[in-house]
C-alpha cells in the first residue's frame, strides 16, 4: 500500500540526508572512516537526488519520481548491507542496518504521482 504521499516523501528525504551527513558525530562512529564516509556519501546524494527530482520538494524536476523512487531503494539498500559490504560491522551496523531500512520501506510506500495531477490539463475543457 502506497500511504506515503510526495509532498511528505520530499520532506523525508531532506530530514534523511542531513541525518545520514550527522550520522557518524550523532551516533558516535565517526573515528570508523568507511562507515563515516559510506553514511555521508549517501546522505549528499540523497540531497542532491532530492533537489533534482520533479516532485514538491525538488527544485530543478529533472528526475522522475519513479527514478528517484528506484534510486531510494538502491541507497536503502546498499546503506542496509554497507557494514558488511565494506567491512566494518564489527565496529558499527545498526545506525546504517536501520537507516537504509527505512529507506527501502519510504521507497516501496511512496504515491508515485500527486493526488493533483489526476485531471489536470482537463480543466474547462468539454
């Protein structure tokens, strides 16, 4: 079920990203570089994606929704498995496990199209 309208997903992706860029001084692993920089890396792109994309929040419309929803679900995704896929989840894992869950799941319950592009273009026409 897709109950997660645009408008609500674009402020989740800004409130993710600066969370994602603060993640490693918030949650105390900033001295484990590869989790550090794998959490920033993906919190800049979901910035830059979220600033691009052709939905409420974005300023530029030059990405689908759609791509942009593909795009969430891979970062979720790789954000999931980072620990293990780069070898540190000995030192840290939950923020990244957690995180990139979330991700997956405003990914997969997101409304593709707003609730007001149903008809436009229609008005005053007979």
């Amino acid at each position: 079920m897709k109950f997660i309208s645009r408008k609500t997903h674009a402020v989740l992706d800004y409130v993710m990203g600066v969370l994602l860029i603060a993640s490693p001084w918030l949650f105390g692993f900033s001295d484990v570089e590869s989790a550090k920089w794998s959490a920033v890396a993906v919190g800049v792109l979901m910035l830059v994606m979220s600033l691009i994309t052709d939905y409420e929040g974005g300023a530029m419309k030059a990405l689908s929704m759609g791509a942009h929803l593909t795009m969430d679900l891979i970062a979720g995704l790789f954000l999931a498995a980072s620990p293990w896929l780069l070898g540190f989840n000995d030192a840290v894992y939950l923020p990244h496990l957690i995180l990139g869950v979330m991700e997956i799941g405003a990914a997969l319950c997101t409304q593709r199209t707003s609730q007001h592009s149903f008809g436009h273009g229609n008005v005053g026409h007979a």
